[in-house]
C-alpha cells in the first residue's frame, strides 16, 4: 500500500476507535431511542397493542425523512464540505428552518391521507395523533447530523445519552400506566423535548438569516435525498405494513414484529460505523485512491463485527421471552430465521453510504426499488402459505437481493466514469 494511504488509514483507526465508540452510545440513544423504547413497550402493552406500535412507528420510519425534505443527511454533507463557521451557522438556521416547516406541512397533510390506506380504526386514530412529531423528529435528527459533519461526534455524545434517557423514560412510563393512549403521549412528549434540547445546545451556531437561494439549493438536493431515503425504508421496514394488510391481525404483527426490531438494534452498530465513515467518504468523494481505501476499511471492519454479532443473537434468541414476556414465544424462530439477513444488510448499510457519499443516490432508490420488488413479491408468495414465517424467510430474501443490487450499482457507477474519462481524454 501506498505509504501516505497506510498513515491516513492508521489515523483513521484511531478517530474511529474513539468516533465509532461516541457515534454508537450517541445511535442507541438518539436514532436508537425508537427501537429502545419499542422492545421495552412490548414488555408493558399486550402483543396486539404492540403490533400498533410497530405500525405506528414503521409508519413514522418511512415518512419522516422525506417530510422533512432529506436535511437529516443533507447537513452532514453540506457542513462537511463548508469550512467557513459563519456560513455553517446560516446553513443550520435555514436548514432546520426548512425542515421544520415541511415536516408541519406533511403532517397536515398526512391527517387527511390515513382515513384512505385501509388500516383499524384504532391505528388510524393513533397514526393521526403521532403524525404530528416529523417536525420533532427532523429538527432533532439535524442537529445530531450537523455535529456530525463537522466530525463532532463526542461533544453531543453526552447531550443525547440524557436528554434520550429523559425521553424514553417518559414513553415507557407512559407505556406502563395509560397502555397504548400512554405509550402515544409519552412518545410526544419525549421527542418534542429531545428536539428542543438539541436546539437549545445549538442555539450557538445558529445564525437567524433567512437565505432563498440556499433555501432552494438545499430543498432540491434534499428532496431527492428524502425519497432515496423513503425508498430505503420502504424496501428495510415495510414488512410490517403489509403483514398488517394481509393477515388484518395486530396480534400476528406484534409477533413480528418483536422479532424485527431486534434485528434492527442489532444493525445499530453497522449504523454507526457508517455515519461515522460517511463524512470521511464525503471528503474524499473525488480522490478514488482515499475513497476506496476507506470504504475497504469501513466494510472489513463492519463484516469482523457482524459477524460474531450474528452468531451471538442467533443463539440467544430463546432469551427474547425472558426480556419482553413468554407472550412472544413464537417469536423466537422467527428472529433465528432473520439472523441469516444481519451481516447482508450491514454490508448494504456501508454500500449505501457510500452511494450518498458521492452524490449518487439514484444508484441506491434503484437498487431499493429492486428490493421493494423482491419483498412485497416474497410476502405475498410465503405469508399465505406459511404465515409470519413466510414473512421471515422474505425478509432474508429481501437482505441478500439488496446487497447483490447495491454492489452492482456500484460496479456500474464506476465503469460509467471510467468510460466518461476515457472519452474526454
């Protein structure tokens, strides 16, 4: 290896040692808290109610980034790539500006979509009420993102591990004396505090500037962010919504769903090794040498990590009754049965930022497209004849058709621009 790649990879390893340590406490709190607070709900509300939630939240999952217009990932890149501080401030002043103003726009709008998608009342009811937090949910995401830019991560490390516990005291405590109507206010309370907690630790770096041209430069670039975004959770996390339609039994859903949302907390530190590579990946988007060495590094280490991760909840999956109730036993094969789609999914994790890193997000909504396709294709073929194992076993399908798509977008990108290159020459 080049010497100058092997010193910039040894310091790497070292701000990663740190980094990723800060970004994954910093994950389970902030990004994490959804999920946290989930598994521990399901402890607390009967398995039908927790299926709610899970339609709830996967709802809010899938919304929430193009509600707010994709700024939660625009200013990670644009505070990355801006180096003067003053036009840092004014990039999150408009920023938040923006995301909160479309997130209250959705929101409205969303009031008069959930009547019409076919869901309970009762989900519908819930759904229309928890609409209300993407400008919540946007407003805090940003700050979190714009530290992360400026590879801040462990000065708000601190900041989101106690205002995250504050949150998720007041959901769970929500949960444990009001059922469903508790879990609901508690979940609103808690994220609007987060939001103006970060707010309040920003209010330094916010400069009161309203600017229309870069208001417009970063509606444009986010709006494709945000739904190359909405395509990626659609393809990682609508399972849950349509095993809702077609069994039409919450009960069923909550089952699954206990098994889903292990698997997504166990994607928490894949999560986190990525976002703290992706302003690096960003950084060196146009010198490939850097770029490749450090998505090399990125993937080797997510792959050492997973790995084990894998194995490890595979076999205590049995341990999932003894955490949230014997109620969700017949989750137990299911979540053994996903297990086989963990390390394919960090892997498509990594591949993913790469793609935003260097400014192709199209490669990756239609790579998701793909995986939208092989999902509701699999569900709809297995569901019917074996239930929510079907569901599990599509989902494995889903993770390992991602990945090969993704990987192929990549290889396509770049033999695309080395034929470019080759022709401008």
């Amino acid at each position: 290896m080049n010497p100058c790649l092997s010193q910039a990879a040894m310091l790497l390893g070292r701000v990663w040692r740190s980094g990723v340590l800060h970004m994954l406490v910093s994950l389970t709190f902030v990004q994490g808290l959804t999920f946290a607070t989930q598994v521990a709900a399901a402890r607390f509300l009967s398995v039908a109610d927790f299926g709610t939630v899970r339609v709830i939240e996967t709802f809010l999952l899938i919304t929430f980034v193009p509600a707010g217009l994709g700024m939660i990932t625009v200013i990670v890149k644009a505070a990355a790539e801006t180096p003067d501080e003053q036009q840092r401030h004014k990039l999150l002043f408009n920023a938040l500006l923006l995301t909160s103003t479309a997130s209250l726009i959705a929101s409205l709008a969303l009031q008069a979509v959930f009547p019409l998608l076919g869901f309970t009342a009762q989900t519908s009811a819930y759904l229309a009420l928890t609409a209300w937090l993407l400008a919540a949910m946007n407003i805090s995401r940003v700050g979190v993102g714009y530290f992360q830019g400026l590879k801040q991560i462990q000065r708000m490390a601190a900041t989101n591990i106690w205002f995250s516990l504050i949150a998720f005291a007041l959901t769970i405590s929500g949960a444990a004396s009001g059922g469903l109507s508790g879990w609901a206010i508690g979940r609103i309370a808690g994220q609007c505090l987060f939001a103006a907690a970060i707010v309040w630790t920003l209010r330094a770096a916010i400069r009161p500037k309203i600017d229309l041209r870069l208001l417009k430069s970063l509606a444009g670039l986010g709006t494709l962010t945000g739904l190359a975004y909405a395509v990626d959770s659609i393809a990682s996390s609508a399972d849950v919504l349509y095993l809702e339609q077609l069994l039409n039994n919450t009960q069923q859903v909550g089952v699954y769903g206990a098994a889903n949302i292990v698997i997504v907390g166990g994607l928490l530190l894949p999560l986190a090794i990525s976002s703290v590579a992706f302003p690096h990946l960003a950084e060196h988007a146009a010198d490939r040498p850097r770029l490749l060495a450090t998505a090399r590094t990125t993937l080797m280490r997510t792959t050492l990590v997973m790995l084990p991760i894998s194995v490890g909840l595979y076999l205590c999956a049995p341990l999932l009754t003894w955490v949230i109730g014997e109620a969700y036993a017949p989750a137990v094969p299911l979540l053994q049965i996903m297990c086989l789609g963990l390390l394919p999914s960090a892997v498509r994790l990594v591949l993913s930022t790469w793609l935003f890193a260097i400014g192709r997000p199209n490669g990756s909504s239609l790579a998701n497209v793909l995986g939208i396709v092989v999902n509701l294709g699999a569900i709809v073929w297995l569901v019917p004849i074996m239930g929510i194992t079907g569901a599990a076993w599509a989902f494995v399908m889903t993770t390992v058709a991602r990945l090969l798509a993704f990987a192929l977008a990549l290889r396509w990108i770049y033999q695309t621009d080395k034929k470019q290159i080759r022709q401008i020459c």
